[in-house]
C-alpha cells in the first residue's frame, strides 16, 4: 500500500533525478516532472519531453525508473506530451543553476520568427549585453552558441522554446 | 476511415524520417562546425517528430508493428513521402534550400493542425512547430546569405531552386486518402496552405536575390510509392542495420 508519505518520499526521488546532459539540472528544475501520483499501488511519473528528438528524453526516463524501482517502489514512467514542454517551466533555481554554470537562461518572451532577428542575451559571466550569436545550435537541441565581446569568453544560451 | 488516417499520416511520418537521414548525412561533412552542428539538431527535430508519427501509424494499425518496423523494413514502393525530401543533397545550397521548402509548408500545416480534430497529432503539432519554426528561420537566412552572396553561391543557389522547385508541388497534393481526412476534419487541407508556403518563399527570394519559377513541369509520385533513384541508394544505406543485423538494439 502506499501511503501519502511514501508517495512524497518517491515524488522527492523523481525530483531529484539529474539531466545527463546538464548534470546541475534536476528534472524537477527544468520543468519537466509534471507529476507523480499512484495507480493500483503503481507510482507513475509523469515526464512531458524537451524536444521531440532529443536523445536524452529517454535516458532521463530510464533515471527515474531506475532511481524508483531502487527506492523499492513499483513505478511507471508515462510520457506526457500535452501540453507541450516551454523553457518558462524552467524553476527559478533552475535558472540560477543554469547561470551560475556558465550557460545563459532562455529570455522569457517568445522568440521572434523574424529572419536575422537578433536578440540581447546576456553574458552568464560578466553581465555584458554586448554579446553575439555564433551559431543558432549547439551541444544540445535545446542551446546556441554565442561569444562575449567584453569578456570575450564563449558560453551556450538555452533557447526560448 | 482509420484507413484514411493511417495512410495520411503515413505520408507526413515518411517526409520527415527520410528528410531526417538526408540531413544527418551532412554529420562531420558539414561546410564549417557551426553548420555540422545545425544540420544533425535539424535531423534530430525530424527524426523525433517521424517517430511519434510512425508510433501513431503502428498504434491505428494495431498489428503490433512498432514505429522501427515502419522505418526499417519496408520496401521502396511502400513509403509514401513526397519526393522533394529524398531529392540528394548536392551541396549546401540545394539542402538549405530543400529545407526551407519544406519547413515553409510544414509551419502553417502544424499550426492548422491546433484546430483538427485527432488528438494525437494536435499534441504532435504543439511541439513540432516550435521546431520547425527555428528550421524557417535558419535555412531561409542560409538562402538569403548564398542568394545575396557571391557570384559562385548566387549561381549554386540559383542552380539549386531550378532542381528542386518542380518538387514543391507534390507538398500540396491531396490524394483520395488525404481527402477524406481532410472532410473530416483530421487534417489541414493543403491547399488552403498554399497562399502562406508561397508568401514565405516570396519574400526570402527576394531578399535573396532570386526569381521564383514558373510551375511548369511538377514532380510528383512519391505519395503512390513511386520514387527517384536516388531513393533506393538512400534506403539501403537507412535499413542496412537491420537488413544485416535482424532485431539488432542500442
């Protein structure tokens, strides 16, 4: 039987399963825990997707599955698609995560569509605004690539999706 | 009308998954890192969104075909994606250039897609086309760059829309299938696209310097099975694992 403490002991230990490729980012910090309830005594955790391609959607699912079934729980992880996955789930510690490991927020206002449209985004090291775009992609689906031009330090910024 | 559906989504699953490979084909080939990192996101975009499509053909279906059946192991006469998406890659002028053609159509067919009536591919939509929106943008400045750049890239640019523009047609063709999705309200009509596709194309043309021609001899085939060439070369080289190595897994 699960009771409401194990059920927030197991909530608790999704949570804190890690991006693998943004090890700082818990699940829970970029939004995409959606929600974890219990099933005929089966834990189900909710996880909506980043991207549709992105390669580490279905590692992070086997995390939590594997951290639950560690923990001793019977658990399910269900794919949520709807409504889809936006950066302005991302938590607030999840964006003071992502700047104090070098890699800039995704600005809260939509990207615009426009072609050559250039957008501030500042330096995650030293705040300049006087940054530029090296390339629309990165590492990951879900960064670019921009340069410093006070610091000049190169850093990632995580898209507005 | 499950039938209907099944062969309608079938079509959009096989665009993106064989657009998907001839853009990953670009992997560590690329013109320069920034692009050899752009073309395999691109290729991921659509090879994700193939495989929750192909998921849903499996699931109509119900014969307990999974999406790696659909993708692996047909043959060359049973996909059903429009030819302009296996066209080759040639340089970097005719895959930019291939894919803004698509990602253009794709965009407003994903957005009329909000307002259909299958809920699957409504949640499909909401997340590919903030994907493809970002393909619009960075192949269509790619167009304008090469269009309105030197005299070599002009000409390869120019080259490239005389190649591939008597494909663009078969992107609104709507066979008997498509037809009753669309009366039903499953899907977008093709059609009623057009108006947005060619806008787009229009207005980065000529930012880059290039006439749009005339639709004088279109290309199509590919929705009946009917495929180039280079179509079976590109297969073989996509199903090789499997053909070679039946059930082989990650």
């Amino acid at each position: 039987m699960v009771t409401d403490i194990n059920l927030a002991k197991a909530r608790r230990i999704a949570a804190e399963v890690a991006d693998p490729e943004l090890p700082f980012l818990t699940v829970e910090d970029l939004g995409i825990l959606r929600e974890v309830s219990v099933e005929d005594d089966v834990i189900i955790a909710r996880l909506t997707p980043t991207y549709s391609g992105c390669p580490a959607v279905s590692v992070i699912e086997k995390d939590v599955l594997n951290a639950l079934t560690q923990a001793g729980f019977n658990a399910r992880v269900v794919r949520s698609d709807m409504p889809p996955w936006t950066t302005s789930w991302i938590t607030p510690e999840g964006i003071a995560k992502l700047q104090s490991n070098g890699i800039s927020p995704p600005e809260p206002a939509g990207m615009s569509d426009a072609l050559f449209a250039t957008r501030v985004v500042a330096c995650p090291r030293c705040q300049s605004e006087d940054t530029e775009k090296v390339s629309e992609f990165g590492s990951t689906p879900c960064k670019a690539q921009y340069r410093c031009n006070t610091c000049k330090e190169p850093f990632d910024h995580f898209k507005c999706h | 009308m499950s039938e209907h559906l099944l062969n309608t989504v079938l079509q959009i699953a096989d665009d993106h998954l064989i657009l998907g490979h001839r853009v990953s084909e670009w992997c560590g080939h690329a013109p320069m890192l920034e692009e050899d990192l752009s073309m395999p996101n691109m290729a991921l975009d659509l090879i994700g969104q193939a495989r929750s499509l192909y998921t849903y053909v499996a699931q109509l279906e119900g014969k307990g075909r999974t999406e790696d059946d659909f993708a692996y192991l047909r043959g060359d006469r049973e996909y059903r994606n429009c030819l302009l998406v296996e066209r080759n890659n040639e340089d970097f002028a005719h895959t930019v250039l291939r894919q803004l053609y698509f990602a253009a159509f794709m965009k407003p067919f994903w957005e009329a897609m909000h307002t259909c009536s299958d809920e699957t591919l409504v949640n499909i939509s909401h997340k590919a086309v903030k994907e493809i929106a970002y393909h619009v943008r960075h192949c269509g400045e790619w167009v304008i760059r090469l269009g309105d750049g030197t005299a070599i890239s002009a000409e390869r640019m120019h080259d490239a829309v005389l190649a591939l523009h008597p494909y663009t047609a078969e992107l609104f063709e709507i066979d008997n299938n498509r037809q009753q999705c669309i009366n039903s309200g499953l899907f977008p009509d093709s059609q009623a696209l057009q108006p947005a596709w060619t806008s787009t194309i229009n207005q980065i043309f000529t930012q880059a310097k290039l006439a749009v021609p005339r639709d004088e001899y279109p290309q199509t085939g590919g929705r009946k099975g009917l495929h180039t060439e280079d179509f079976g070369i590109l297969l073989s080289q996509l199903q090789y694992m499997q053909r070679a190595y039946p059930g082989a897994s990650w």
